[in-house]
C-alpha cells in the first residue's frame, strides 16, 4: 500500500480541494434560513500577501470589508475586545481566512445559541475548520448532507481521513454522479480522490477508469501527466491507444501547450494503432505553438508543411500559415500565402476569410488602396458573407483613409440604418458625419455631431462629437441631462433586514449581499410598486457591487439615468452605476493621479462588480487581472503574491489600479489609450500608434483592429463619463482633444 501512504495522487487530490471552499449559495438551501460562505482560503498571516499589498486601513470593519485578513486580525486583536459574540463571529471569520483552523475553532464553540441568525453559516465555518485540521468525522457529516460535487468530494476525503471507507466511498460516488462527463475542475478533483479510495478497497477496475479520465480531461497537462503515471503503477500492463493519445495531444494544444503536446505526439507514434498521420500531428503542433501566443513564426512553418501534404486540409493548413505569419508580423509572406488560399482553393470556406483577412494586413499597414481593392474583391465574390458587415464597415474606413470620403458616407450611412446595436448604429452615424464633414458639407457633419450629442449624452460619441464642433470653431452645446419633471415620489426610506445590517456593519458585506438574495422576493413585496427602487436602495447600502448592479439591470428604467441625477431618480442612477470600495478606490486615485471613476468604470464592463467573475482565459476578480499579469504587478511593488489571494476585493482592486497607473504613464495619461491598452495589452496599443501621428482620436479608435478593443473603449469611455456626471457634476466631464499624443514609447518590459 504505499502507493497509499505517500504517493503525489492523494496529496495532490486533498490539496485540490484546500483551496476551496463551498459557495454560498450551496449553504443556503438547506433550511432556508440565512447563512453565508466560507471566507475564501488565504496564506498564513505570517504569509499574508494581502496584508502587504493592501494599503493600510484605519478601520478593522474596512480591512474586513477588503478581506484583508492579516490587517482585520491585527486591527482586532489590538483594539477591540472580541468577547462579545458577535466579535468573536467576525474574528472567527477572519482566522478563517488565516487559515488559522484551531483559532476559529475556538471562537466558534457554543456560538450558535447567542447568534441564532448565522447559525447555519456558523456550522459551515466550524465544518471547514474540522476538514482542514480538526476532527474529520464531523466535517463528513456536514459536507455529505450538500448536494454539490465539491461538497461531497470533502464529505469523501473527510470519511477516508475518520477511517470510515465505505461511508467515503458512498459519498465519492455521488459526487462522480452528479458531476457525470463534465471536465470541469470539480469533477477532475472528485475523480482524483476516487481512484484513490478504489484502489484502497481493491477495486481496480474503477481506479483505471478514472485514472484514464483524469488523463484525457484534466486541463492542467501536470495533471495529466500525474494520472498516467499513477495508471501505470496501478496496472502497469495498461496501455493507451494511439487515437487516446492524440486526443490528448489537441486538448493541450488547444490551450498552447506546445511542449506537453509534442511529448503526447511522440507518445502516440508508439501507442497501438500505429502512428496517427502526419498532417495530425503537423496541424496538433502548429495549434500548440499558434495557442501559446509565443511561437507564431513556427506555427507558421509547421502549417506550411502540413499544407504541402495531400489531402482535404490544403485550404485549412494553408490559410492558418498566413495567419500566423501575420502574428509573426511576417505580413508580406502572410499575404502571399492568403492569395495562394484564394486562388487555389476557391470554393472553400477558407478562401473566404483569407479574402477578408488579406485586405486587413495592407489596411494595418495603411495601404489604403490595395486594402481598399481586396476588400471590394471580397464583397464581390461574398455580398452576403459572413464576415460582409465588417467588410463594408473597413471598406468604409479605408476610403475615408484614402481621400474619398464621398464614397465613404454612403456605406457609412448604409450600416447605420442596417444596425440594430445601438452603439454600433452611433459609431456608423458618427463616422458618417466624419465623411461629409472631408467632404465639405460642414452643415451636415454639425447638424449630425450636434443629435449626436443630444441624443446619445455621456458617451464616447458625444464627447468626440463636442471635440469635431469645437475644431470647427462652432459653439458646442452642453452634455449635461434635462432635469426631471417636478413631480417627485415621496422620499423613500429603506430599512435593512435586520441580520444583513448586522453583517453589514462587521464588514461581512459579501456575507450581508448573498444574506439579502435570499430575502430579494418578499422585501420587493413589501415595497409594492417600488420594491424594484427599495430593493436597489437596500444593495446600495452594502457597499458591494454585484447584486446592486444586477438589480439595475433588472429593475431601474434606463428613462431615468437620461435625465440629471436628482433626489427621485438618484437610485436609478446609483443602481445602474455601483462605487462599490469606494475608500480605497478614492485614495488610489488621490495618491497615484488616477481619474476618479476610471476604475468603477473599468470594473462595470469587466467583471460587472462581482469579485468571484473568472473569464474563460483565466482573468479574475472585481478588475479582471490575469494572474501573470497580477504577479508581475506585484513584483514591480516589491510585494509577495499569492494567487489563491486574487479575488479578495483589496488586493484585486489594489493590483488592478497599480497596473491602470501604470498604464496612464506610459501613454502620457492619455485615457482612451490607456483603457485600450487594458484591454489588448499596451505593446498592440503601441504598434497601433505606429504610423498614426496624424490620425485623429475618433478615427484611430474606429480603426482599432479588434471589435472587442473598440467597443471596449466606447464602453468604459461612456462608463466614465457617467460616473464624472454622477459623482462630480457637468463641470468634473472631461474635454478631449483629436489630436493623438506625440512620441509615446512603449517600454520593452511592458505587460
């Protein structure tokens, strides 16, 4: 049995499952009663990286509010006696955080009758701590009554640990069950965790099968490689087919891990079945190498060998040479290639986007007129393709671009009236404007800028609208909103439940927003025709984000954020635009020439202020930071990271607007700029200036490559715009010029 006692599967299998904890919404359902989550897992606070990072507080409750556990528990510890039950809940909440199982242990015993309201969620704390260091008995019993797959994942874990196999083994089952084929990171974890156990109560066959699971699913190749290794010690006769490892070779191409993916390759060239063909294991490493984001140019050569094989993927091989020749920033070998999809394989879906991607190349080079030919070849050819909008819209540019600005206002126009996207109707209409006013109707480009203004107030658009009129030397007319009529409601006064107040007033804001969600129906009830307003004046005193911009979403008309904030209609606008963190996001923005609401703005389009969003690349928390991105951030500062730290608000946000002054400084504090360049990264900012000197602004963002980027900056552009209007008033709105900054370098360590 030592593949039991000491072997990396268990260990890695229990440390899979440290590092989380069960959601809230998982506690709440068992007797309806209010409960909240366990606090994310952070380092010891000898450790605590958020200590170090998070700027230092006054209060303990904001230390609590920024999960900054080490400062909350110092704060604590040296100023307030935490004898009293409801201190010793929150000082138990923050030793979580520690990881300070015995600690919390300790503060935890007997709470439950002296604090009735959290009584559930202080079972969970108490559950966690037992499964972490304490007695692993009554941490089964707790884990194996919730119905989730990482909940009875530690139900399992917790039964093996108390030597009660059987009872482990029950539990494991269900969570496979629940968590049927699905790759996701729980279902791996529950996986791990069996294959083990099978194997202790000699069952062979079941630890193979999830062994082989593990190994073609899970997306870490570490993972990957681990689960084979334990498969052969655990049948050392076992083999995987070719096929098998091919699948695995994609699956880690797919996510650009070139080197894993070349090892599966050469696994599979040996594996029965013989060797998988060439053109696969050609095209699986090209992937891999594309996928990276590092290796562009022997993606490249890898795909032209594939391409010079026989077969139906020519066109395919052939046309991802081409595009990543262009990554490789090897445009003219790239357009060569893009002419050779066309030509040779013209009926292919392929030689329809090379079409399209071709004129793209010359048009970021600025040849207007061999961009202008290609993409009048490709609307020729495909009138009604797919990627004909966005052809017609660059069409439209390029003449523009080239002095035909008479051709230009006519497509432009044909896309506005065509377009159902509001912000995209704006842009074609906008740009329009900038057509007749080359062309020397001023009139138009006026009367266009002027409804512009008036129609779509605190925008992007409207704020280069005022930039055009006021370089024609024409009067602008003013951005702010009509007031609202004079009938007003009733002021409306709105009490908090009285255990989210509670949490609320500890700092406990995430556990006060999820304790308010589970009351949302029959608070609103209670508020008749304006329980949608109560219920957003309620998340406003929260202090938090996500739930109170979700209800806006829901329940606060758009009419009334067109029309100046006043006493009636200020919940609306509060609802629709949170100023959740607001102490530390204020003192960034004061001590690092940050503009205030850049950073609310940032966050209402990247996470929509909830601070456990992950994106599907990796980015997390409140700022959407990737965690190389975070790590380097923090080694600029001279302080430690830790990862499983990211989604803690303080150390998100202070990561996140560290990396956004950054990026004002490199573009001179150029906004727009810097908010592209949070987006696509500052190097494609920067190769996007290249050659742009004279570009104006308006004209540079419409020729931003990526769609993403561009409706990126409109967004949080509009986003600012409203948080100036609403914090500051029509004076605090800022005045941009057309002109680009002049000499901006991007630093070569820039990120």
């Amino acid at each position: 049995m030592n593949w039991i006692k000491g072997h990396w599967w268990f260990l890695l299998s229990v440390a899979l499952g440290c590092t989380r904890a069960e959601p809230r919404s998982n506690t709440l359902s068992l007797n309806g009663s209010v409960s909240t989550m366990s606090v994310e897992p952070a380092v010891s606070s000898a450790n605590s990286s958020a200590a170090e990072i998070t700027p230092p507080q006054e209060s303990w409750v904001e230390a609590v509010r920024l999960e900054d556990w080490a400062l909350a528990a110092s704060l604590l510890d040296k100023h307030v006696d935490c004898s009293a039950p409801r201190m010793r809940y929150v000082r138990a909440k923050v030793a979580m955080g520690q990881e300070q199982w015995s600690v919390a242990l300790t503060l935890l015993d007997g709470l439950e009758s002296a604090l009735p309201q959290v009584a559930t969620d202080i079972a969970l704390q108490r559950a966690e701590a037992h499964w972490h260091g304490g007695q692993a008995d009554l941490a089964a019993q707790y884990f194996a009554q919730l119905k989730t797959v990482r909940a009875l994942t530690k139900a399992s874990q917790a039964y093996f640990r108390a030597s009660q196999v059987k009872l482990a083994r029950s539990a494991i089952d269900r969570a496979i069950q629940m968590a049927g084929t699905s790759s996701r990171e729980d279902g791996i974890e529950a996986r791990l965790h069996r294959a083990m156990l099978a194997q202790t109560m000699g069952d062979k066959a079941t630890a193979i099968a999830d062994l082989r699971f593990v190994y073609q699913h899970a997306r870490d190749p570490q993972v990957s490689a681990e689960a084979w290794k334990t498969l052969r010690q655990v049948d050392p006769n076992h083999r995987l087919t070719s096929s098998d490892r091919m699948q695995r070779a994609w699956s880690h191409a797919n996510r650009g891990y070139s080197e894993p993916t070349r090892q599966e390759i050469e696994q599979a060239k040996a594996a029965p079945g013989g060797p998988p063909p060439r053109v696969q294991q050609l095209l699986a490493q090209a992937k891999a190498y594309y996928e990276s984001r590092k290796d562009y140019r022997q993606a490249a050569q890898i795909y032209e060998q594939a391409a010079k094989l026989r077969g139906p993927h020519g066109a395919q091989a052939l046309y991802l040479a081409a595009k990543a020749w262009s990554r490789a920033e090897d445009n003219n070998r790239a357009l060569a290639l893009y002419e050779q999809v066309i030509h040779q394989h013209t009926a292919s879906s392929w030689a329809e986007r090379a079409s399209y991607d071709a004129p793209r190349l010359y048009r970021f080079q600025r040849r207007w007129p061999l961009a202008e030919r290609g993409y009048r070849r490709y609307l020729q050819r495909y009138p009604r393709g797919s990627l004909s909008k966005e052809a017609r819209y660059e069409l439209a540019l390029c003449l523009l671009l080239s002095g035909q600005p008479g051709q230009a206002r006519p497509l432009f126009e044909s896309l506005a009236s065509g377009e159902k996207q509001a912000f995209e109707a704006a842009s074609f209409r906008y740009l329009g404007a900038v057509a007749a006013f080359l062309e020397g109707n001023t009139s138009l480009a006026a009367s266009v800028w002027r409804d512009t203004i008036s129609s779509q107030p605190l925008s992007w658009f409207s704020l280069m609208a005022q930039a055009r009129l006021a370089s024609m030397g024409q009067p602008t007319p003013p951005i702010a909103l009509p007031a609202p009529s004079v009938h007003e409601l009733p002021p409306m006064v709105v009490n908090l439940p009285p255990t989210v107040q509670w949490l609320r007033d500890l700092g406990l804001v995430r556990d006060a927003e999820e304790a308010m969600r589970t009351q949302e129906e029959a608070f609103q009830r209670g508020y008749g025709d304006r329980g949608g307003e109560a219920l957003c004046r309620a998340y406003g005193q929260l202090q938090t984000g996500g739930r109170l911009y979700r209800m806006g979403q829901r329940h606060a008309p758009q009419r009334l954020v067109q029309l100046a904030p006043t006493a009636s209609n200020r919940w609306a606008w509060e609802c629709l635009f949170p100023y959740p963190y607001g102490p530390i996001t204020h003192r960034w923005e004061t001590e690092h020439g940050i503009p205030s609401g850049l950073s609310h703005a940032i966050m209402r389009q990247e996470s929509a202020f909830n601070p456990e969003a992950q994106s599907p690349v990796g980015a997390q928390g409140l700022m959407q930071l990737m965690p190389t991105t975070a790590d380097r951030t923090a080694q600029r500062m001279g302080k430690p990271f830790d990862l499983r730290r990211l989604r803690s608000p303080g150390m998100n946000i202070t990561l996140g607007m560290e990396y956004l002054s950054m990026l004002l400084r490199i573009f001179d504090g150029h906004v727009p700029l810097a908010v592209g360049a949070y987006n696509a990264g500052p190097m494609a900012v920067g190769r996007w200036l290249q050659g742009a000197e004279q570009t104006p602004l308006d004209i540079w963002v419409a020729l931003v490559p990526y769609r993403e980027t561009r409706h990126y900056i409109w967004r949080v552009m509009s986003n600012w715009l409203r948080y100036r209007y609403l914090l500051e008033g029509e004076a605090s709105i800022p005045v941009l010029g057309l002109h680009l900054p002049g000499s901006i370098r991007i630093p070569d360590d820039a990120y």
